[in-house]
C-alpha cells in the first residue's frame, strides 16, 4: 500500500476525545481502563489513521499566507466538489448553485426540519438511530417517531415499508430524515429499496433529509446509491448532506455541504440556515476538502477502505467464533459493529453496562448501544491498525466474554 494504516498513531494530548475524553462525560464516554491497560479507543466515530498527506499540505501551503480575512468559496471548491460526486457516486448534472456549505450535517438538518415543521412535529427515523439525530431533533422540540429497522432472516437490516407507511399517516407527519449508508447498523442500502422508501415518502408527501455523510465508506463490493438518483421525485423531494470529515477523519476542521436541486427547497433550507448567521465557512476548512478530493484522496480511499473491509471480517469473524450470546449483523459500510449482548447478559446475569465496564476495564473503551435505541447492544469502532482490533478481541475474549 501506499499509505500507512499499520502504525500506532499516539492521539494523547492532541485534541481527541477518543483517547482524551475516556470518564468526562458521565453516560456518554467510557471509563479510563485499570492500571496496565492502555486504551483501544473503539467508541466514538473517528478514525485512528493518518488522513492523507494532501490534506495538511494544502492547509500548510494557505497558512502560510499570513492574511486570514473574508473569503468567498473558489471555484476549485466548487469543482472538486462536483467532481468527486460524479466520480464516486456517478452522480450527473451537479451544478455549484445545487450545493451549499453547511457548518455540519447536523446543523443542515435542523435547518431543513425548521424550514418545513414547527417544534412538537413528528419526524420519522428509522431505528436504531444516530444519537446526534436524538439529541439535535428533540433539542429542538420535535418528536421523534421511530420506525425499527428489522433483521432477515439472512441477519440483514431491512426498512418496514408497512410500519413506515402507518406511522407517517398515524402521526400525521411530513418530513423524514434518512441515513444512507445507515448509522449504527452499517446498511448500503440498495437501490430497489431506497426507491420502495422514496415512493411511501411520495405517498405521504414528505420532504426527505437523507444523511449521506457515510457515503464514501462501503466495504467490499457494496456501492453507495444516492438518494436523489433513483428517481425524478426523489431528485426533487430530498435535501441531501455530504461532508469530507467522516471519509478523511476532518471532523474537528468543521465543514459539510449540502446538495439540494429543488430550488424551492434549497431557499428555505438555506435562508434557515443564514438566520443565526453562524453557518459560516472557515478558510482552512475549505482548502481541506480541496486538498482531500484530489487524485490522492481517492487513491487513499481506496486503500482505506480495503483496509476497514478486512477488520470487519476480521472482527465478524472472531466475534461469531467465540463469543457466544452476542450477535451481529456484518456491516456492508461505516465502520462500526453494533453487538447485540441480550442472550450473553441473560446467561451470565450481567446488565448490560457491567458488561461494558468489563470492556472498559481493560482498555477496550466501547460505546453504550441503548442512546442508539438499540437495547442490550454495544457499538464498536474499528477505524484502527489491525493489530489494535486484533489485541481488543484477545482482551474481549480473555477477560470479559469467556473470563
């Protein structure tokens, strides 16, 4: 490989609440590990990889200049935007005016949902969700109404288009927010089943806000779908969110854009967003997407995502083999597992927070499932060198499993 995915990276004392942030939110973050632990950071989503190299160059090379005033997007913003789209999602007949910064996907879809319903709104989501979906929506005084996702019997995550139907009709509700791929149950979803969803959400004339953050890290042969190109309706029913920080590990740079072709939407979405005059780029944020949509982003991309796909089964693989009690769906992009632990707890008398602590005790510092509408179950990062997964199996195994 051309890129290093093997090194240890030490994230101590620069900034990451991944290693940094263990026992300073209480019901949120995991506990510090005991002595003789050190910690295997697997719980919030960042990656534990070095972003490509293009990146801090073309952030060095800006701040070297040493003016920082008012600025407008380039055209190379712009460009690279459309660009990328088209060569990773195939996405057509992008143009600058469909496209507009947003401070994170988050704040776009509090914009979009106060631009088409009032607080104590109903807003369908599929379940589990995304804890920032919780917090951002119901801080904002609407409600959520969960429609769960469901396991085949192949063990894939699958959309109740029946359930979705009844709750959009029963609730009286008109605007939806989609994950594509899905957080926290890693499904690319395909396109017969984005188009089945698009066509209950037609019938019950909802605007879509399709989360596609994702978008960019499916594994093995599975491809990204964009919800505005399965159909004409689609294309003009749905506000879409994109951003680089999720691909190249940018999150704390902030920035993310927004891709809306229906002009009557983007207007109110972006006259929203205008309004508490915050949604703002920043300078470096800008020369960060640049530098990471160049011909090296994809050739890292491309690497990382080979690299994420064999952790995955890597870690499917190990976690099927020797933990009894504990299921899972193998994710087909993202890089999280969500570890349902329902029969393990009942068989070994543990709640399902003893279990984490276990976990945490040892340095495997883990996610809490449950703020995922997602009972009994962990959620597990493995953005991280393959040697980091294989050391917390072995700790999982020796010391909280089958100890």
């Amino acid at each position: 490989m051309t890129y290093d995915f093997t090194s240890i990276m030490n994230r101590h004392g620069m900034d990451s609440i991944a290693v940094d942030g263990l026992g300073t939110d209480p019901g949120f973050a995991p506990d510090p590990p005991r002595e003789g632990f050190d910690v295997i950071p697997m719980w919030v989503a960042d990656m534990n990889f070095p972003t490509v190299p293009t990146i801090p160059q073309a952030i060095i090379e800006r701040a070297k200049h040493p003016a920082y005033g008012y600025f407008s997007p380039t055209d190379d913003y712009y460009g690279s935007i459309i660009d990328w789209q088209s060569t990773r999602n195939g996405v057509t007949g992008l143009t600058r005016e469909a496209i507009g910064y947003e401070n994170g996907v988050l704040g776009g879809v509090i914009s979009a949902l106060t631009a088409f319903a009032a607080p104590g709104d109903g807003v369908l989501l599929h379940s589990p969700t995304y804890i920032g979906f919780t917090r951002s929506i119901e801080n904002n005084g609407y409600r959520i109404v969960h429609s769960p996702l469901t396991l085949d019997e192949h063990g894939v995550w699958r959309m109740d288009y029946e359930d979705m139907d009844r709750k959009l009709k029963e609730h009286h509700i008109h605007v939806a927010v989609f994950c594509s791929p899905h957080n926290p149950c890693g499904r690319v979803w395909e396109r017969w089943e984005i188009e089945k969803a698009m066509e209950v959400y037609r019938a019950n004339d909802c605007v879509v806000i399709s989360d596609e953050i994702w978008s960019d890290l499916t594994l093995g042969d599975h491809r990204h779908i964009p919800t505005q190109s399965v159909s004409e309706d689609a294309r003009n029913r749905t506000v879409a969110f994109y951003a680089p920080s999720k691909t190249f590990n940018l999150a704390g740079l902030v920035g993310s854009y927004h891709i809306i072709y229906n002009s009557t939407l983007r207007d109110r979405i972006v006259a929203k967003s205008s309004k508490c005059h915050y949604n703002d780029m920043n300078v470096l944020s800008m020369h960060a997407l640049i530098g990471a949509y160049r011909p090296e982003g994809h050739e890292w991309l491309d690497e990382l995502k080979a690299v994420l796909t064999g952790n995955v089964d890597y870690a499917y693989d190990y976690i099927t083999g020797h933990f009894q009690g504990v299921s899972l769906a193998k994710p087909e992009g993202t890089y999280m597992l969500l570890l349902n632990c329902e029969q393990w707890c009942e068989r070994h008398g543990l709640s399902l927070p003893e279990l984490e602590k276990r976990g945490w005790d040892v340095g495997v510092a883990w996610q809490d499932g449950d703020m995922f509408q997602a009972p009994y179950s962990i959620r597990v990062n493995l953005a991280l060198p393959l040697s980091r997964v294989k050391e917390a199996m072995r700790r999982l195994d020796r010391y909280v499993f089958n100890a």
